[in-house]
C-alpha cells in the first residue's frame, strides 16, 4: 500500500491526523434510577450512556460481571514525533499506556435543589488500533500479536484483538490503581498511529433511595498527553489534550399510597366489639381502629397529621353538645423503612408538630406492602365520653405522606 510522510506526522494508509486542539473531547455519561417492581432489592443506577467498542461488541458478558461500560472515538488520536528504536530501554520513548485507574470524586448537584452527592469514577479499561509505517510489520513488537492479545501485568487481557501485519486492533482492562503498561518494540518502526481512543469506565454512584428526584448533573476532565492522567508516552502525541466527560444523573422516585374501598371511614370500637358493653355493662377501656394501607417507596419522605379540629398536639372528635376528647394517631411501617435513627416504624405517634416523623426511609424499594395507620381513643377519653352520656362523636383526620424532605 502506498503510504506518505510528512514532518512530525506519518500519513499511513491516506490517513490524517489532526494537529492538537485546544478544546477538551466532551463525553456525555447518563444514568438514571426509577424503582423496579421485578427486582425491589437493586436500588442502583442504571448506565443508559450509549455504548461502543469492547463491551457491547467483543465482551458484554465480561463487562457485565465486570460492571464496566466502554467508548470508542475517533475524536482523540495519536501520532509518533520521532521513530520507536527497536530494543529501546526506556518505556516512555515506544508504546507506553498509563490511565487513571484510581478512583476519583467528583460532585452531582441537583439542578432544581442545589443538593449534592459524591460520584465516584475510575478509568477501567484502554484500547485502540495501531498502524505501522512500513517496512514494519507485527514482528517490530517483541511477540508479535501475542503482545497486544495478552499485555503483561498491571494491564489485564480481554482476549479480544484483530488485525493484519500493520494494523491491529485491541483492548485491556485496567485493574484499580494499575501502574505503567508497555509493549517492546524489538525492531525499529520509523512511525506508529492510534486511530482511534477507546476507554472503559466504572462508576460508584449516590444511593439513589438517600436522593430527592430530579436531574443531578457533574463534570471531571482528565488530561490526555505526555505527563497527563492518558499518558501515552513521550512519542505518541495526541490530537487532543483533554477528555472532559460530563454526567447526568436521572431519580425518578416512586410514592404513592392506596387506601382500599372505604377505608376513608373510620369507626372505632372497643376490642371484640360493643356486646361485652351492651350485655354486661362492662366499659371498654379504649376505642380503637386499625386500617391498612399499602404503601409504594422508593425515596425518603415524610408523614405529618392535619385534623379538622385540633386538641393539643393531636386531633379530637366532638359530639353534638360540643365535648372534645383526643384522637391519637399512630403508624406502622412495613419492614425495610426505618425513622431517622434506623429504627423500625412501629406504632409511631403522628403529632400536629411532625416530631418524630420528620424522615423515612427505605433500605430497598418498598412495592406494595401494608402499612397500618393506628386511631384511639384511650381510658380517660373514653371514660368521659361515657360520663357524658355516650352518644356519636365524630372529627377529621388528614395524614400526609410527604417527598419532599
């Protein structure tokens, strides 16, 4: 084939390589979390970053278990600026990759309430395609293929490589806090060309049932050069300096209460009913009623108490001459929420002032489960209702389940 030459840049096959920009390749990453009925205990988010290169092409089930997703651009490519000497001593004047393989904190803020969370990110994976200038051939690198297909340590092989004499295409994985890894020319290679720029990420992200809805959006730039967080080696120059990968967090939370058919009405009743009252005169010692909800969670929320007439920090009923007595209100969570100190919700008083139940919140996605929501009226109430000749009292309670936190 034929193939040009040019001062500080090989031309191989008719291709181009640009000269260094200024402006960072911009990489858009998006995830998102919206709470999943099949699989209530997977409270993480979801990659939904168009994928390209190793993962989805060559590996997806390795990069599944992995939990690495991978990109490939021509955006970022890399020429030589002087030959690569066979059986040079130093790493950094042949075919040298350092990547940022640690893990780096960056910041996620909600772009509606300013409220932030740590994701954490680290570059798990490199990959390109190399091109030789002629006479060079696959047997310039010290085992040929075999250095590409199976790197020597820190860089871990993928098995997936393919290619001709003069050009090859590959990818590694890169273990967390993985060092310098090289390949050996043997022979001398008058110029070398990455056409492409391939990388695999790995993400730690927020826990999404601690997060409020919305979009969370952050940014981290890595350099790409000699010295940089790419570091390819003094030769290889890159056609960019800078990978800037901009993210997008998406929650999409779930709460939602059903009360079944009637269950707006409350009556309350001694335990076993009135006939220990009406038979035997026996007075009961409290009015109560139990009534089940059930109750779909994904977030933290909040629960306060309204009522149509309030008698100090709780609700009251009244009867037609005007006699108050409380009405308490309680509430059972079911199990996988828990109150601000990780405790159980278990018959938790709801008061007029929110005390107490200021935060719930969930260990997974609650889909479905009973929640009781507790009425009664104990001794003293009761006793002087019946002081003032029973009768029907009645009142108003409203209880909210609250998002926003």
């Amino acid at each position: 084939m034929k193939y040009l030459k040019t001062v500080g840049r090989a031309f191989l096959w008719g291709l181009l390589l640009p000269a260094l920009g200024a402006n960072a390749f911009v990489q858009e990453i998006t995830a998102e979390f919206r709470p999943d009925p099949s699989n209530p205990m997977i409270n993480t988010f979801k990659n939904t970053t168009p994928e390209s290169g190793m993962c989805p092409w060559h590996i997806p089930e390795r990069c599944k278990q992995l939990g690495i997703f991978s990109i490939r651009t021509q955006a970022i490519q890399f020429s030589s600026n002087a030959p690569i000497q066979g059986n040079h001593t130093d790493p950094r004047k042949g075919a040298m990759f350092k990547a940022p393989t640690s893990w780096r904190d960056l910041t996620v803020t909600n772009v509606d309430t300013g409220q932030s969370e740590i994701l954490r990110v680290r570059i798990a994976g490199i990959g390109s395609k190399w091109m030789l200038q002629p006479p060079a051939v696959f047997t310039a690198w010290e085992r040929g293929f075999n250095s590409w297909l199976y790197p020597y340590p820190p860089c871990v092989s993928t098995g997936m490589g393919t290619g001709h004499p003069r050009l090859f295409l590959w990818a590694w994985i890169t273990p967390v806090d993985a060092g310098v890894c090289n390949v050996q020319a043997v022979e001398d290679i008058p110029a070398l060309a990455y056409d492409i720029f391939e990388f695999s990420y790995e993400l730690k992200t927020p826990n999404p049932l601690k997060m409020a809805a919305g979009r969370y959006v952050g940014t981290t730039t890595y350099s790409v050069g000699p010295g940089g967080d790419f570091d390819y080696g003094d030769i290889m120059i890159p056609t960019d300096n800078a990978l800037t990968m901009n993210f997008t967090l998406e929650v999409d939370h779930h709460l939602k209460v059903e009360v079944p058919p009637g269950g707006n009405r409350i009556q309350l009743e001694p335990q076993g009913g009135w006939q220990a009252w009406l038979q035997n005169g026996r007075k009961p010692s409290r009015l109560f009623r139990d009534q089940n909800v059930n109750l779909w969670a994904s977030s933290q929320f909040k629960m306060n108490l309204e009522c149509g007439e309030p008698l100090g920090n709780t609700c009251s009923l009244r009867n037609a001459d005007s006699h108050q007595v409380p009405l308490d209100v309680a509430v059972t969570l079911p199990p996988g929420l828990s109150d601000s100190a990780g405790r159980p919700v278990n018959r938790l008083p709801l008061r007029l002032d929110g005390s107490g139940t200021q935060l719930f919140q969930p260990a997974r996605y609650i889909d479905r489960k009973p929640s009781t929501l507790h009425f009664e009226v104990k001794a003293d109430g009761v006793s002087e209702m019946l002081d003032q000749g029973g009768g029907t009292y009645n009142g108003t309670v409203t209880v909210v389940w609250d998002s926003q936190v």
